[in-house]
C-alpha cells in the first residue's frame, strides 16, 4: 500500500528550499506533493515552479497568508529567512496547519512564546529542521552514550568552508534573484533591526553593533545544528566557563560546563574546501565519535568511531548504518507526525533550549562587543 500523500506549502524559495527540500522532496513524491510556492521574487517561484516535479504545477503566490489558508496544503515549509520564521510558523499554526520551520525557530523570547501561544491554539503543530539529530547513527550513538559509566570529557566541532563550495558541487544548481521591491527590501531590514533589538538589547541587555548582530545570527544559523545535538547527547550545560567570539574571522570557541565534565564546542567557517563536523563524548573506557559530511551533496554517510578499551584490549568500531541522508530520514519522522500524529523530538519547546544556549555565550562574551 502507498503512504498517504501530504499536501506541502513551500514559504521561501531560496537556496535551502532549491538545494535540499525541493530536489527531497521531489524524491518523496509518494509521501509528499508540493501544491503551493510563496516567495517575494517572482523570478524565484518560477524557477522553484520548474524544479518541482510532477503535474499539476504547484501555484504560486507573494502572499504567504493566501498559501497558508489554502485547503490543498497540509504542512507548510518555512524555509524564509531568520527574521520571518516566526510570523510564518505562527501565520501556519493560525490556520491549523502543521509547520515545518527551519532552525533557528526564533531568537528572542517574544517570538518563542508568540510560537508557543499559537501551537497551543492549534490543532496543528510545529517540527523544527534539525535534521543531524534524525542521522541513523547518531541514534546509535546515544545508546553507546547511555553504556558510559560517566563522561569525562566531550567537544562538538563545526569548522567547515563557506556553503557556496558545496551547493555549487550538489547537482542541484541553485540560483539566486534580486528582483525584490524597496517595501520587500524595507520590511527585512525592519525585521533585522526588530529582530537584534528584541534578541540582543530587550533579552540580554547587549548593545547591537555589527559583531554582535553577526555574532548572533552565526549562533541561530550554523551554531543550531550542533548546540542542539550537543543537547540531545549531554544536556542543556550548566554555565559557560569562557568563550572566544569573533563573528568577523569568523571562529569562536566556548567552553561548557556540565556535571563532573567540561565540553569545548568550536566552530568556523573558512576558504579551505573540507566539512569537519562531529561530536565527541569521552570516558574512561570508552570514546564515542560521530562524523558529518556537508548535507548539501544528498548520500553522503554520516559515520559512528567507537574506540574503547575491552578487557584491557583496544577495540575500534567504525559505522556507517545507512546511506539514506538525515534529511529523507528527518521527512520520513515529518510524515508520520502529520499522517499518524507520532511525536517527533525536534519541538517547539525543545528549540526553545537552542536559544537558552545562543544567551548564555552572548551573555559570557557581551564584553567582546562593546562598541569601539
């Protein structure tokens, strides 16, 4: 028997949509049917329009208000830029439909609990993007995890070059348009500054200037993927012992503090064309590693090392369980939830941990951004 096809809504039409979503989903096309495009370039939705595949074409729209009230969509994408990620979801949620928003879901507690408010009026719900967390391997790794008598020592690491050396290599042959209207390109920068105000100023107390604003988003965008995952394994951190911020290299480094451990979290992005993305959990006997490739190119393994002392013998495992990408397996875990109304991990309230973490290293750091 084929899966239930669910109706999906596409908010956004940028490179994440066109490099991953849409060619993903477009691979899924027994489970899922994109009937609806909203983007403000019109030059954008007819090329997304021609990238989705099947018939009827999806319609398409500048007004995401009309692509969430309309009765063929079941789960909206919201794929926008960080500064509408919560007026879509709530926009979504408003019209009982289930949202799919990309991380980082808000960052700043307003926008967490106008989310909130909204999921709780709904009959629909939201699903937050952090697809490494749905990796096979990892979900193996947490068992591994769970058999360490105590952790030691942990790191998450996220240096990689910047993400034009890998879409270009993806196959999918993304593009991008500037055909926005002045009132489009005033809304966004309306939303920035509303956005650093409320985030940064109204939240924590810290003067936006260019390093901290930048600061701010590389910890909503990049830093989710691995905060998050660092959270699933370990735990929200108790405090933050230090940190290095310096969004305009860009490299930062925040050490952790966790009961009986300490877990060093680096990040950077960089010109040399590599993806070392991993978590790394130590204890006496045992060290547990999962490695990421860029999830940009689809088939790329994510990998399990497991190097541990055996009745005073070293032992080494390496796994790869499975070729299928976090992402089929993300929208597979999507499926469920809107078809079956399965729980899924990646919640609303659990994001809302992701920006508990983003304050508490800008609280940390706020001194690296006094105004010069």
């Amino acid at each position: 028997m084929s899966a239930t096809r669910v109706q999906v809504g596409i908010i956004g039409c940028g490179e994440v949509a066109q490099t991953v979503h849409i060619p993903n989903l477009n691979h899924m096309n027994d489970y899922f049917r994109i009937t609806w495009l909203c983007d403000t370039s019109g030059e954008a939705l007819e090329h997304c329009q021609r990238k989705v595949a099947g018939s009827p074409p999806p319609r398409t729209t500048k007004d995401a208000f009309e692509l969430c009230e309309a009765s063929d969509v079941d789960v909206v994408f919201v794929l926008s830029l960080n500064e509408f990620h919560a007026p879509h979801t709530v926009l979504a949620l408003d019209n009982g439909k289930t949202a799919f928003v990309e991380k980082p879901m808000a960052l700043c507690n307003r926008d967490v609990q106008l989310i909130l408010e909204a999921e709780r009026k709904s009959k629909g719900t939201v699903m937050v993007g952090y697809m490494r967390r749905y990796a096979a391997v990892f979900e193996d790794a947490l068992k591994e995890l769970d058999s360490m008598e105590k952790v030691t020592y942990a790191r998450v690491r996220d240096i990689i070059s910047r993400n034009a050396y890998f879409v270009d290599q993806s196959g999918t042959f993304p593009k991008r348009f500037t055909d926005y209207t002045p009132e489009d390109s005033q809304e966004l920068k309306s939303r920035t500054a509303d956005l650093n105000q409320q985030g940064l100023e109204h939240d924590l107390g810290i003067t936006v200037t260019e390093e901290a604003s930048k600061m701010w988003f590389l910890l909503g965008g990049l830093g989710s993927h691995d905060l998050s995952l660092m959270r699933e394994a370990l735990g929200m951190p108790q405090s933050v012992l230090g940190c290095s911020l310096n969004a305009n290299v860009p490299f930062w480094t925040v050490l952790f503090q966790y009961p009986g451990f300490v877990c060093s979290y680096e990040s950077g992005i960089d010109e040399i064309p590599r993806f070392d993305a991993h978590l790394e959990v130590y204890s006496p006997t045992k060290q547990v590693t999962v490695q990421y490739d860029t999830p940009y190119v689809k088939g790329l393994p994510v990998t399990m090392t497991v190097r541990e002392n055996v009745e005073g013998v070293y032992n080494e495992r390496f796994v790869r369980k499975t070729y299928e990408d976090p992402y089929t397996l993300e929208m597979k875990q999507l499926h469920q939830l809107v078809t079956e109304g399965k729980a899924v991990k990646t919640t609303a309230e659990d994001a809302a941990n992701d920006l508990r973490i983003f304050q508490m290293i800008m609280e940390a750091g706020r001194d690296q951004f006094v105004r010069r």
